[in-house]
C-alpha cells in the first residue's frame, strides 16, 4: 500500500522536506561516510567488534524511522548500501564465505509493519557486497525465543535482564549455520545488547562470529571518530 501511495503523493525527502526525491543528496552525506567502530559505553560482554556510519540523530535517524515506522520504501536502497559499507569494515581479509544474519523483528512488530525491515536492508547490502565480489549471503536463522518488553526508555541493565535468552537459532537451521563465519546485522546499535544477544545465540549454535554492523549508533554512544 505504502508502495501505490509513494506514485500518487508527492514525493520529499524524509530528511528536510524537499519535493522530488525521498533522499535529496545533501541530507543522504551522512549515510555515505566510512564506517568506524561504535562500541557502546559500557560495552556488554560478548559483543563482537560493532560498526556503524553515523550517529542515530538528525536526518539519519529520519530515514531510518521513516523507512522502519511509516515505510517510506524509496529509502531501503540507501539505508541498505550504508549498512553494506558497515558489513564490509566487518569482512575478513580474506575470501572466506560470510554469512549475513539479520537481527530478527518479533511478531508483533511485523504485522505492524508487514515486513521484517532489516532482513531488507541486508538483503540490499548483501547485493551490493556481492557487485564488488564479495561471497556474502543472507540467511535468517534466528528467532524470537520469548517475548520481551518494549526497550524503549530501559537502561542498560534494565535492556539486558530484558533481553536475556531472548533469543535463538531457528532448529531447521543449526546445521546451516554451524562453522560459518557471520556477521550480526541490525539498524540501529544503543547499548549492544540486542546485538550481544544474538551473538551468543549464533555462537552456541557453533558460528563464528567476526562483527555486528548497524547503519547507525545512538549519540549518547556516538560512533568513535
């Protein structure tokens, strides 16, 4: 539906209202900026080395929530080659196969929102690594394993008693993903714990897991410049 709306309505960008395009070039610098580390402060343990390309403020945080909340759909491209120079600071050396794992939205957030917006952007930024040639692929192996409440407002700790066990390795999927070198992807990066979670899942399922990738990481723990 957002789709059909997005060829009849006019369009502007999400960013700073200009008509014509969903992300004008001046709003979309900040999505085209190098990756660098984005550990959170403190950091969880067990986090894997996390990278992001901005801060989550100002017109990227009104991409990201126009893409995720309102579905503005003009936006996956650019989100999703942002998160591709992310999951590409997160490679190996060499060319060893990476698998892309997304985290996983729940239930409640995909009916809201009729899709699962990360596995999207990963799947975009897979491609895009693909073009340069790179052996990625994305494969969705984790799952909900309980429910959690909203993080919104939690503290740290408060974020990490929430989301403990929250997560798990589809069954189907253990064989699929043991020995494999993965890298944890999301949208956004606040206190590492959603990421931390989902890397230990992946771990006990034998993955080996090299990063987490974000397009963004919150300001109060700005991305490291």
């Amino acid at each position: 539906m957002r789709a059909l709306l997005d060829l009849v309505l006019p369009v502007e960008c999400a960013g700073c209202g200009h008509r014509g395009t969903v992300a004008c070039p001046g709003c979309l610098l900040e999505l085209n900026a190098r990756a660098e580390p984005c550990w959170p402060r403190p950091s969880p343990p067990g986090l894997p080395p996390p990278w992001a390309v901005t801060a989550y403020a100002g017109r990227p945080r009104e991409f990201l929530l126009a893409y995720k909340e309102e579905g503005i759909v003009g936006l996956r491209r650019p989100l999703g080659v942002a998160l591709a120079t992310a999951v590409r600071a997160g490679l190996p050396p060499d060319d060893r196969p990476v698998v892309i794992v997304p985290v996983p939205s729940s239930r409640a957030a995909r009916r809201r929102r009729g899709r699962d917006h990360v596995a999207e952007l990963a799947r975009v930024a897979a491609a895009k690594l693909r073009a340069e040639g790179r052996a990625v692929e994305v494969v969705c192996v984790l799952r909900h394993a309980r429910r959690v409440a909203d993080s919104a407002g939690l503290t740290a700790a408060e974020r990490s008693v929430n989301l403990a066990g929250a997560f798990a390795v589809r069954a189907p999927c253990r064989d699929r993903i043991a020995g494999t070198s993965v890298v944890v992807v999301d949208d956004v990066v606040t206190t590492g714990v959603t990421l931390t979670e989902c890397t230990g899942a992946l771990r006990a399922a034998g993955a080996n897991v090299l990063a987490a990738a974000s397009v963004a990481a919150t300001r109060r723990r700005a991305v490291d410049r």
